[in-house]
C-alpha cells in the first residue's frame, strides 16, 4: 500500500535546446507577468524552468533580482563531478547556480547520446551527490508500445535508475512515452494514469511506501493548456513536463493554471 500525501503538483518546462541567455530572460518575465496578472496564486502549483546551460546564470540572476518563485533546473549532467571531461557539467556547478532539479534520462538522451540505463542510474547518484533532484525520465518507444504494452518498459527503466537512491531521497520522476513527445498524439488520461501508478509501485518497491507517497509522478508528451486538466484529475499525475509550449509564455502559464480549468 503506498502512504496517501499531499504532493504539491509540479508544472515543468523543459526548453530544450532553444532560445539563448536573452530570449530566457524574456521568456521568465514573460512568464511571471502572465502568471501575475492572472493573480496565479503562488504555492498551489510549483513552477519550473529547465533552460540550456548557457542561460542557467542570466535566469538565475533574474529569479533572485525580482524575486520570482519559479524553481530552476539543467537538462542534463555528468556522471563524474569534476576533471578531465571536455564538455561536460558538473552537478557542483548546477548547486552553485541554485539549480534545484536536473532533468535524467530524457528519452532525447537516450537516443541520441547512446545513455543507457546504467548511465542513467549514475546520473540519479551524481544528482544526488550534489543535492539536486533527479527529474528520472522514463518512457516507451511506439515498438515498444506495440510489443510489451505501455508500462513494461518505464517499469524497467525506473527499476534500474532507483538502483542504491536510498528511501529518504527526493526525486521526481516523469513518464514520457516517446510516440507522444512533440508528436501532438497523446497517451489518453487513463494510460498516464496506469503507468503513472505503475510507476509509483516502483518507488514503493525500490524506495519505500513513504517515498511513493511523497513522489511527484509528472505525465509529458504535447501537453497544452487545452489538455493538461485531464491528466491532472488523475490520481497518480502530479504535474506535467512540458517542452514546445514551455516555450511561449501565455500557454505555459495557462497550463501553470490548470487549476482553474480542472473542473473538478
Ligand atoms: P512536448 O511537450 O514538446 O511534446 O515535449 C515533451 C518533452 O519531451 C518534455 O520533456
């Protein structure tokens, strides 16, 4: 049985690898005036931005300036924490930038950086190690739909990348089928919610009932403002990470305020 918790729900926006330190800028102030404007009140929903690398200093310069409540958070990081790694970030250099999450796994990742499972799990520790929270991505590909159903494959991924995290860990953990990802298809509430739940018996499996119950389990794949409500009434979706409409401020924000349109 896993333990019943408030989990404060989380709308991330991954950006992938768009816009520059400028475009970020704008893009944040953007995104706080709408949410200002719509009176958005801070707290019911945890906002995150995931910009590329170069914008992480120019952003976090900005959340500190204005004082906005929006957490910040990296694509990705290296397994190792400093040393001869052309190219590579350390999770150090994030925890000084006040980075509170690093994005693992992500299915872009996987398949076109070769990670595999167990980088994937080294990644979860070095995050870790650095006091960041592993946003674990996890998700099957349209074949892997087909052939093993939809929740053998994040299953199996999950398991992998929990190896060793001890029970008392933050993470979140995000469900992207990849036949979803800036597809606009989408996987239906009921599916995120069956691998969404699957999932959470996972983190009770390799964790605990505690930790399961405090985990945030996000659905992403084309979320948009016009859907995002669906998923959130489901019982195991604690929030959604969003890439294309992360990027233009009215509808990120209006997906920041599915609360308003849940209908619940
Ligand atoms: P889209 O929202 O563009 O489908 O991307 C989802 C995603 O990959 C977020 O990490």
């Amino acid at each position: 049985m896993v333990a019943v918790a408030t989990r404060t729900p989380l709308i991330a926006g991954n950006w992938k690898m768009n816009l520059d330190h400028l475009q970020a800028v704008a893009l944040v102030q953007k995104l706080d005036w709408a949410l200002r404007d719509a009176k958005h009140e801070k707290g019911s929903v945890e906002v995150a931005v995931f910009p590329p690398f170069t914008d992480l200093r120019s952003v976090q310069t900005l959340l500190d300036a204005d004082r906005i409540a929006f957490a910040l958070g990296a694509q990705d990081l290296s397994t190792h924490d400093s040393g001869a790694y052309t190219g590579e970030i350390s999770g150090a250099f994030l925890k000084k930038l006040a980075c509170t999450y690093v994005i693992i796994g992500h299915s872009e990742r996987r398949e076109y950086h070769d990670e595999t499972d167990e980088v994937i799990a080294a990644k979860v520790q070095a995050a870790l190690r650095h006091g960041l929270v592993p946003v674990i991505c996890v998700g099957e590909t349209l074949e892997q739909l087909e052939e093993f159903g939809a929740a053998a494959v994040p299953v199996g991924q999950l398991q992998v990348a929990l190896e060793g995290v001890p029970a008392d860990a933050e993470i979140v953990v995000a469900y992207e089928p990849v036949w979803a990802i800036g597809t606009g298809k989408v996987a239906t509430p009921e599916q995120a919610q069956d691998v969404c739940a699957a999932l959470r018996a996972v983190i009770a499996e390799k964790l605990d009932a505690d930790a399961a119950g405090r985990t945030r389990v996000l659905y992403g794949g084309s979320v948009k403002s016009g859907n995002i409500a669906t998923y959130m009434r489901e019982p195991d979706v604690d929030g959604a990470l969003v890439g294309g409409a992360s990027l233009v401020s009215d509808e990120f924000a209006a997906i920041v305020r599915f609360q308003k349109h849940v209908g619940v």
